[in-house]
C-alpha cells in the first residue's frame, strides 16, 4: 500500500557496509579520546585550541557517518538529502554569530568593567570535593548551603 | 511495489512521492531536523555563555568517576556511554535490515539488543547524575571550581543537566518507541501488514538519538 508510491532503485550498497562504518566510528571515537587523554597535559593555549578544532572535525565526520549510513541519508534521492540538509546550513550563521557574539561579550566586559575581570579571575579556595561519595555526602551538601 | 529502475524519474511530474519516501518516513525527516535545531539552540546557548565566560571547570576534573572504581578516571565512563550508544545504533540497522528481508526472528533479536543497549545508557546517565548530586552538583549549584582555580558560576551546572536531561529523555522516548515496535513484531502486525516500514521510522529516530550524543559528548566532556 505505502510503499507503492516509492520507486525502488538500484542498490549499490556495499555487502559489509554496515561492519565497516562501525569499524570507521570506532576508531573515530578512539582518536578523539586519544586526543582529549593528551590534552590533559598540554598547557599551551594555541595548541589546546588547535586539538579542540580537530575534536570538532572528527565529531562533524562521525555526524556524516551516522546521518550518511545509518540513516541511509546518501543513499535517498538528492531531491530529499536537500530538503533536509540546506535547511541545516543556517547552523552555519547560527554558531557564527553567536559565539563571536559572545566572545566580544566577554572582551567588553573585561576592557570596560575591572570590577567583573578581577572577580572572575580572582583564584578562590578549593573546595573539599571528594569523588568518593557516601561518606562527603554530607559534607558537599553543607559546603554548598553556605555560598 | 513498483520495480521500475529508471535512470532519472521525473520526480515533480506528480503521481509519486518527489522525495521517494513514503509519508511517514518524510515527515520522520522533517520531525528529526527541527528536533536537530532545538538542540543546536540548546548547544549554541551554551557555547555562546562559555565564550562569554572568563572560566569555566575542567571536565577532567568533573567527571572522573568510575562505578566501583572510584575516581581519578577522566574519560573512562563517558567513553563507555558512547561506545553502548554507538553498539545499540548498530544493532538497529541490522534490524531495519532484517526488517527488508521480513525476518522476524532477526528483526526481534537485534530490537531487544537496542533496548538493553538503551536502557544500560540510561543507567550509566543516571548513576552519573546521582553521582554528581552527591557532589553538590544540580541546576543552580555547582560545587566545581574553574579549570584556572577562580569561582564558577552556575551556568556549567544547568546547561549540564538541561542539555543531557533533554538527551536523556529522548533516549528514554526511544527505548519506549523501541518496544512498541518489538511487540508490534512480535505480534505479527507487520507480517499482516506485509512490510516492515515502521520499524525504518523507530530507527531513524533512534539513531538520531546516537546523533546528538556525538555532539553532546564532544561539547562537554572533551572540549
């Protein structure tokens, strides 16, 4: 009944398609994880941005791989990848415009409020906050009761 | 069904579908790419506050636990959050697939797998989240200082728990959709029915869900 209104067209699907973008996120995924171990000891502000920018690319191929294969997206017809997709581009403004946006935010806040620069990089105390829950239950609920 | 296999169809010339999807399928799409714009304003929200921020904790530092293992462990749990969803997303292809070749038996086993790798993402999440709890950690506290040593606010804490709250209960939606289907199976409405459409539907909504952990994922565990 449904069905009856869609053409079936030729398949070129590779047999092992579905073993082989697992295989590709995996090691997608890997990579990334690598990278964000090796970030950890990195203080350098340039190359931790540099790392974070490859994060970023890694993540937009998976999204390809996933979209692509799994959601079958690249084998639909292109008349149905562009009504989903050129909508999406508007993202491309979005992320733009408003983490320049905020970014300037920030740098006239520190160019024109001192007060705001010295409060938010004014190093404070740590605070006793033990992973080992259970026993410093108690003692991270009253810490956070007093601020 | 048709099995013409024409070169170049002329898709608005009326009489079919010009996407060469069924209805549902279509509009699965269009539900699927507004939901992407809702949590795209969820993540430029929060990068946009992050930019304009002069601190903001490390999430190396956060989230370091480990069931049972205590903590010290960056990365360890996350990684293993993602690599349930990214299996569970598998395992639903090959039941679409199985779904093609109307084999019910595949097309049950490989559902169930997506349900018990649905639900053990959400008992990581919630374990996750209790533990962060007990940290002091909720929508408007945050016991975490900034990666620089300088008081943080509180915006790292809400848009942690809105953003993965709001993944988290699509997760939860799916496993839901995923066992209506698996009953559906299993009571052969889709063998009487002839085909296995619906499932492709549950399927493009479950690995969206796969999708937007992806993003999620990167935006605050790794950067």
């Amino acid at each position: 009944m449904e069905q009856s209104e869609v053409v079936q067209l030729e398949h070129h699907e590779n047999k092992n398609e579905v073993r082989n973008v697992t295989i590709i996120l995996t090691i997608l995924t890997i990579v990334e994880l690598v990278l964000g171990f090796w970030m950890m000891k990195i203080d350098q502000p340039n190359l931790r941005l540099a790392i974070k920018g490859s994060i970023v690319i890694l993540m937009l191929v998976k999204a390809f791989y996933i979209v692509g294969y799994f959601m079958h997206l690249k084998h639909e017809i292109k008349n149905l990848i562009m009504t989903i997709i050129v909508p999406l581009m508007l993202f491309v403004w979005f992320i733009a415009a408003f983490l320049y946006d905020g970014n300037s935010f920030k740098n006239l806040r520190n160019n024109y409020d001192p007060h705001f620069k010295e409060k938010s990089t004014q190093k404070v105390e740590a605070k006793e906050h033990n992973a080992e829950h259970g026993a410093t239950t108690h003692d991270a609920t009253e810490e956070h009761k007093e601020h | 069904m048709q099995t013409a296999t024409t070169a170049n169809p002329k898709w608005w010339n009326g009489g079919k579908s010009p996407f060469n999807v069924e209805y549902g399928k279509l509009m699965m799409w269009y539900f699927l790419m507004s939901d992407a714009f809702t949590f795209g304003a969820f993540l430029i929200s929060y990068g946009t506050i992050r930019f304009s921020t002069n601190g903001w904790p490390d999430p190396n530092v956060v989230f370091q636990s480990f069931p049972f293992l205590g903590s010290g462990l960056p990365l360890m749990f996350v990684s293993l959050m993602t690599f349930i969803l990214i299996i569970s997303s598998v395992t639903m292809v090959l039941a679409v697939k199985a779904g093609h070749e109307n084999n019910k038996q595949k097309v049950v086993t490989n559902l169930v797998w997506t349900i018990i790798g649905g639900i053990a993402f959400l008992s990581c999440q919630a374990w996750e989240w209790t533990h962060l709890h007990h940290e002091g950690a909720w929508w408007g506290a945050n016991p975490f200082l900034n990666a620089d040593g300088s008081q943080s606010s509180t915006n790292f804490t809400n848009y942690f728990f809105t953003i993965t709250g709001f993944h988290g209960f699509h997760v939860f939606s799916g496993v839901i959709i995923n066992i209506i289907m698996l009953i559906m199976t299993l009571n052969d409405t889709f063998e009487k029915r002839g085909h296995y459409l619906m499932i492709e539907k549950a399927g493009l909504y479950w690995h969206f869900v796969d999708l937007v952990w992806v993003f999620v994922f990167t935006c605050f565990y790794l950067i």
